[in-house]
C-alpha cells in the first residue's frame, strides 16, 4: 500500500505555495502522516545601489524567529485539522537546500507549488523545480500555476489518474504510484502510451505505406506491448484503460489530460545525465507549465 507518511512542503508564501500546502493537506490525511513546511531564505550576491555596495543579506537569529512564527501561521490549516505538523529555515540555495532536507528527514515526496517557466531548451534553467526535480530521490508533486484554485480535500478527489508510459524503468515505477493512488482513490487510470510518428512525413519522405494501415497495425503492436509490460495481475483492482497515442509526447498528454480531465498526472523521469535532461526536459517542461492539474514526478532509485 502507498503511503506518503513525511511530506516537505518548500514555501515562499506565494500562491503557489498555499496552492501546494492545500494538495499536501489531502496527501497527510491518514495517521501518522507529518508534514514539514520549509522556507529557504536564499543568499545573493553583493549589489550596488546608488554607487553603494550592499552586502549579501545574512539569516540572524532575529529573521529566523520571524520567519518560524510566519511559517506557524502558513501551516495554521494544518494543526487545525489535527495533523503532525513541523516547520523549518534554511539558508542557502534554495533547490539545493530542499533536496537536502527531503534526503536528511527523509521525506517520502515533495509537494511545491511552481511557476512553470520553460527556457528555450525546455528546461526551466535556474529554477526552483527545475533543481529539485533534477536531484531529488523522492517523488515531487508540482502544483502548477495553470492547476485550478487547490481546495484541501481527501486523496480521493485524485479519481481521474493519467499515466503515460514508454516501457522503461522510470516510467514503469511512476505506474506503479499510479496503480496504488488509483486504488485508493476508487477511481480510473488512463495509461497512455505515445507514438512519435507524424504521417505528414510519410509523403515528403515518400514512404511506399498506406498510412491509415501502417498507423492501425501500429496502435495494434503498441497495444500488444503494453499488456505484455504490465501484467494484469499488477491492475486488480484498478479500473483502467489503455490509450495509444501519436505525435509529440508533450502535446499527446496535454491533450488527453483535458480530454480525460484528469485530477493528476504521475510522471516517470529519466537519470541525471546531461543526455536525459535534454531529451525528457521539454516533455516534463511542457507538462508542468500547461497542465490544469498537479503532476506527480518519479525517478528511479
């Protein structure tokens, strides 16, 4: 059985951040569940203003217990529905300073709210959920900006799950997750699995096929591999269907998920290879910037 028993929450105080605390409330309704809220104040480098150097701001005793109080009154919500309820500051870099602290409590997932800023390679370079992602070993819940108002209610409400799959080791432990919150939610899993084929190519490449039969037989074989890579057994209990898409992976799942109005996407990520960054960074970019719900990011390991 899945159960997410320590949950880190990073926080800025945004709107994003309540977004994300509301989504950890849901997952932490269970006993025993904790859940730890943390602000990282981030050092910067000196600057000038008005021809005066100011020095980078430095965390103080005082700033500490200010911030403590405020993150007391972020978690409020929390205590008041009887929940294990921790907070903590951390200096430093803020990405580094959350894998540091899920690696060291030891968190079982990280749940953030994100601004979903792509970059022109399709990673979001230098930001907060772009480092966490990147090097965190748990799982990492993005609540994007695009997701709808985060009302804190039961992991039931996650009832349409989308799980897009390629066969490989990541994205089979990703199903996995997905299976389980199924489960427990009583609701339906849509494992998805995408073609990168584009039949306008067929006629500038001048392919002797006959495209609507070669994408059919396709569909057919991928549908074959599927069932072959997730053996019933593991789906009892787990009302399901499998989709066959084509096109290109980010668009295909954007576009099942509002065809689907799915409450979450669980997402295999590839290693920490410059290589995989490249090639799944635009994918789960694209996702996290444009879904209208949370996406649940696993990694191997």
């Amino acid at each position: 059985m899945l159960a997410f028993e320590r949950i880190l929450c990073p926080s800025d105080f945004s709107p994003y951040a309540r977004r994300a605390l509301a989504i950890s409330l849901s997952l932490t309704r269970r006993a025993g569940a904790a859940l730890r809220a943390l602000h990282v104040v981030s050092p910067v480098q000196p600057r000038m203003r008005r021809g005066i150097a100011c020095p980078a701001p430095v965390l103080v005793s005082e700033d500490r217990e200010r911030l403590l109080e405020d993150l007391e009154r972020f978690t409020e919500p929390a205590r008041a529905r009887g929940l294990q309820t921790e907070v903590a500051v951390g200096y430093g870099d803020v990405a580094d300073a959350i894998v540091e602290e899920a690696r060291n409590w030891p968190a079982d997932v990280v749940v953030m709210g994100t601004r979903g800023v792509c970059a022109p390679n399709g990673w979001a370079v230098g930001s907060v959920t772009d480092g966490v992602l990147r090097r965190t070993s748990c799982p990492v819940l993005a609540v994007p900006r695009s997701a709808p108002e985060a009302e804190e209610k039961p992991v039931s409400a996650f009832r349409r799950i989308l799980c897009p799959i390629d066969f490989s080791e990541p994205c089979l432990k990703a199903l996995g997750y997905a299976i389980e919150l199924t489960r427990q939610s009583g609701g339906q899993l849509t494992l998805l699995h995408i073609v990168e084929w584009f039949p306008e190519e067929q006629a500038r490449l001048d392919l002797p096929l006959v495209v609507p039969e070669y994408h059919l037989d396709l569909t057919q074989q991928t549908r074959e591999r599927m069932r072959r890579a997730v053996p019933l057994d593991a789906l009892q209990g787990c009302d399901h269907e499998e989709l066959v898409a084509t096109g290109r992976p980010y668009r295909a799942i954007l576009r099942v998920c509002r065809e689907r109005q799915a409450d979450l996407i669980v997402l295999g990520i590839h290693g920490r290879r410059a290589i995989d960054r490249v090639l799944a960074g635009t994918t789960v970019c694209h996702v996290i910037r444009e879904a209208g719900c949370p996406i649940l990011a696993v990694r191997p390991g």
